[in-house]
C-alpha cells in the first residue's frame, strides 16, 4: 500500500467499457488521461483540451478518487503514468476511438454517400499518391470529407496511435514499437536540391557534392529522416557537413529562403517538380543536377493494428492502393 492507502499492484483496473462506465467517469476524464499519456505534462494536457492547469489537475484527483488509485507521478519536469494509468490510457484511447466512430456512421448515414476520412502523409506520396486518389472519389463521392495533415513521420505516427488519424503515408519511427502497427511498403521516396533561379550552382553543369558545403542550407530539424540522409551522404564522402544552417519544417519558409538567397535545401523530388512547374514564386526555383542520388528510406501505408477501418476510410486507401498499381 502507498501512503495514499493505494495498492502497489499494477494490475488493470478496467478491462472493458463498462468497467469505465461503472466507475463513473467521463469523456473529458478519457480525453484527459490520454492528453496527459500523450503530452507528459499537466499544463500541455490542459492546452490539449482549451481548460485551465487548475481543471486539469481537479480532473486527474477526480480520477484518483473515483478509481482508488494513483494514475500519474510527478516528475522534475512533468509527469509519468503510474501502471493504472497506462491502462487506463490504453482503455480510453478505444472508447473515444469507438465513440468518435459511432458518430462517423451516424453522420454518414444522415448524408447518404457521405464520411469523413482523417489520414496523414509525409510529402512526397501525398502529392504523388493521396491526391489522385482524392481527385478519383470526389468524383463519385463528392460528399466525403477528408481531412489530411502533412507532418513527419514521427508526428503522424503518434497521431495514428491517438487514433486521430484513420490511416498515414509515412514510416514507422525507430522509436515506436513496429508491433503497434500494420504497414505495407509502397515505395521510395526520392528527393533532390533546389536553389534559386540564377543561383552560381545552376549553371546547367553536374554539380559534386564538395561544392556545396560553404552555401548556406535550409533543412528540416534535427533527426528528421531527409536530413539524416543527406547527412549520411555527406559523411559517407568525408565530406565537411554544412555549417551555416536554417532549421524549419516550413515549406513556404524553405520556398522562401531559396528563392531570396543562395541558400540550398533538400525536398522531395516529386515537390520540387510540382513548384518548378506552378507560377508565381515555383517559377524561381531550380532542381539543382547533383552527381549523386538522394533515395529516402522507403515509406508504407500503415493502419493501427487491431484497429478497422471505416467504409470511407477504406475506400481512400483502396484508391491509393490503385494509384500504386
């Protein structure tokens, strides 16, 4: 026993909804427990759900009370689930999932040949792949809303797990479990450089990697996946790594800093032939030809495992399916 009177035993203390239900607690108490799961801090919790610190914290002891058990322990900088509180996380994340889809197919039946589809994709496949596929189902299906967040890999797959995603377009982030999710291999992303039009590279000759070293760069922040190769590549030539460096995960920022300056940035191939193809300020940039390639580590279309999709959902991963083919 703890000093609070609480068992050390970590053993579930829901194993279904109704052990929820019979607790009495609620949906903002599910949507506080997983924010605090996702977040590690009681302030960004709060933030999460547009309520105060002070509520937060009135709504963690509510919990406490009501389960007889501690959930969270504090930490010098935020907080950790106690075992009570990661199943209790676990358990809310299906309700709210069950429930945010129990009125999906309410809505959808209201609509007829409606739906909402909420996925994510890194950049490249949702250019090349995710808008196509769009494009093919508003023209059956203009009543379906998709909602689509461009983001990292990392970002969209913890989006995934907080089941506010149906499905991504990305990779599987070497610090997540791959067991927490289904994934199917679609391809390789290619990427390549851009600098501005005009720009001392862009002279029309094959430019060597030891030639861009002293230009400033733009590039995604640490740790990010294209920046990891283009790194690699550089090291794998004891090359010096660039030096004068902006970090952003802004596209137009990027767009921005390469058409006004001679700084270069790395991008997927497939967006740097879109912008150079649009007007406006594509029509400043240039596809820098390097002696060398730029292939991303290949990208899968991954679901939650044990978690189904809805009828629209499915319906806009069988159409990326499709453009793959």
């Amino acid at each position: 026993m703890d000093k609070r009177g609480y068992s050390s035993n970590p053993e579930p203390i829901v194993d279904d909804a109704d052990g929820l239900v019979r607790s009495a607690l609620k949906v903002s108490h599910m949507r506080m427990i997983v924010a605090l799961d996702d977040s590690g801090q009681v302030s960004a919790a709060a933030q999460m759900l547009n309520i105060s610190q002070p509520g937060a914290s009135r709504m963690i002891a509510e919990m406490e009370d009501m389960l007889g058990v501690p959930l969270c322990r504090r930490l010098p900088r935020g907080v950790e689930l106690t075992p009570y509180g990661a199943t209790l996380a676990r358990r809310a994340r299906t309700l709210l999932l069950e429930l945010r889809e129990t009125d999906r197919e309410i809505a959808d039946l209201k609509s007829g040949k409606g739906g909402a589809v909420f996925m994510g994709a890194v950049t490249a496949p949702a250019i090349g792949l995710a808008v196509p596929a769009i494009r093919r189902i508003r023209a059956s299906f203009p009543r379906i809303e998709i909602s689509m967040q461009i983001d990292t890999s990392g970002v969209l797959a913890r989006e995934l797990l907080a089941s506010r995603h149906d499905f991504i377009i990305a990779r599987i982030p070497d610090d997540l479990n791959p067991r927490l999710f289904d994934a199917r291999v679609i391809g390789i992303e290619k990427a390549c450089l851009i600098v501005r039009r005009g720009h001392p590279l862009a002279d029309g000759r094959t430019v060597e990697l030891e030639s861009l070293t002293d230009y400033d760069w733009v590039f995604q922040p640490g740790g990010s996946l294209l920046r990891r190769t283009i790194e690699t590549i550089f090291m794998s030539r004891n090359v010096p790594l660039p030096e004068r460096i902006l970090n952003t995960t802004s596209l137009l920022l990027t767009l921005v800093m390469v058409a006004q300056s001679d700084a270069i940035a790395p991008v997927a191939l497939d967006m740097a032939k879109f912008i150079n193809a649009s007007d406006g300020l594509g029509g400043g940039i240039e596809i820098l030809p390097t002696s060398f390639d730029i292939d991303v580590q290949p990208y899968s279309i991954i679901t939650a495992r044990n978690r189904g999709l809805s009828p629209a959902a499915r319906m806009l991963y069988d159409h990326i399916l499709e453009e793959i083919r």
